[in-house]
C-alpha cells in the first residue's frame, strides 16, 4: 500500500510540476500578447489620428 501512495504522490508532483511550468508559460504569453497589443494600439493610434502637424507646407 505505501508503494501504491508513493507511485500516487510522485504522479501528482510531476503533474503539478507540469501545471506550474505551464502556468509559467500562459503568463508569459499573455505578457508577451499585452505588449504587442499595446504597440499596435499605438500604430493603430497614429494612423487614425487627425493631422496635427502640417506636412512640409
């Protein structure tokens, strides 16, 4: 029976060692995401943006 908690036990650190590593992973991600966003808001930003600079006139 204590081998059978162990095999358990060792089965779900592994999991939640894969878990974390994946969580790890989403939230890098979602970092990742948050500033590509933000750099194309900004493009999106000043293309849309009314002229307030005259151009060379």
């Amino acid at each position: 029976m204590d081998n059978l908690n162990q095999n358990i036990q060792s089965k779900l650190a592994l999991e939640i060692a894969q878990l974390s590593l994946d969580k790890a992973t989403l939230q890098a991600q979602v970092e990742q995401l948050q500033n590509q966003n933000a750099e194309l808001q900004q493009q999106l930003d000043e293309a849309t943006a009314p002229e307030t600079q005259n151009k060379g006139e």
